[in-house]
C-alpha cells in the first residue's frame, strides 16, 4: 500500500468519524398529557404537592421551655408514597424528615434532638413523593418567639 492510498483512507475515516460530532442531527418530539389510543387509560400528569402548610408554634416543657413547631397541611390530591419535609435556617438545610403515607396532615417538629432555637426564623418546605419523583414545594416561614414562657 503506498502512502498516497494510506493517507486517502485516513482522511476518510477522519471524515465519517467527525461529521456527526460536527453537524449533530437532532429529534423533536410532542408529548401530551392525554393518550391518542381511547380505550388506554394511560395518563401523565404533575405529582401534586400538599397545600395550606401552616405552621404554629408553641412552647413545650422538654427539661426546659423550647418551641416546638406544629404544622398542618391539606393532603396532596395525588396518589404518593409520603411527604419529604426540609426544615431551613437561613439558606442552610438544617433537618430533613420523611413522613410516610400522604394522609398524615400533622407534624410536629423540635420535639427530638434537633431542636428549635429561640428567636430564630426557620422556613419549611413539604413535598410529595412517589418514588424518585417529587412534587413541587408548599414554603412557610415562621420565626421562633424571644422567651419560652
């Protein structure tokens, strides 16, 4: 094989190797919510999150006076495996809960060892879950009173 046949071949192969890096094709698609087939009963939708998460918070004597923080929700209207609760102070996740079942409507929260501070805003965030799927979030801020009395 001469060079000439050599270096023709190569720069073929460069060529088939690097024209779909250069010029990518691409694939569109629609997608709908409702099925074209009218005897399926196959559906996609949005996981629906939990809704009117209220927070009230009291003081409770756990050794000493500490706030302790109620929350109720109206139960997600979607079919999930719980709810993911994030407890912030500030920007930073301080506690995470797991609440299973989504007819559970109540948690109270700084009860366990990861207690609430006087005097301090903390903002929770509830999710469903299904899964590795999650809902959008319910947000509530409430801040913790000065004195426990």
């Amino acid at each position: 094989m001469t060079w000439r046949r050599f270096l023709a071949r190569a720069a073929a192969a460069l060529i088939m190797v690097s024209a779909p890096i250069a010029f990518p094709v691409r694939a569109w698609g629609n997608f709908s919510d409702t099925t074209a087939n009218a005897s399926s009963t196959l559906t996609a939708g949005a996981l629906q999150p939990p809704t009117n998460l209220v927070v009230a918070v009291k003081c409770v004597l756990l050794g000493v006076l500490r706030p302790v923080a109620d929350l109720t929700w109206t139960a997600t209207t979607s079919t999930g495996t719980g709810y993911q609760l994030d407890r912030y102070k500030g920007a930073l996740l301080e506690k995470s809960f797991e609440i299973g079942g989504t007819s559970t409507i109540t948690f109270s929260d700084g009860l366990g060892p990861f207690n609430l501070g006087l005097s301090t805003a903390y903002t929770w965030h509830l999710r469903t879950y299904l899964g590795t799927w999650v809902s959008s979030d319910a947000i509530t801020t409430v801040s913790t009173p000065l004195i426990c009395t």
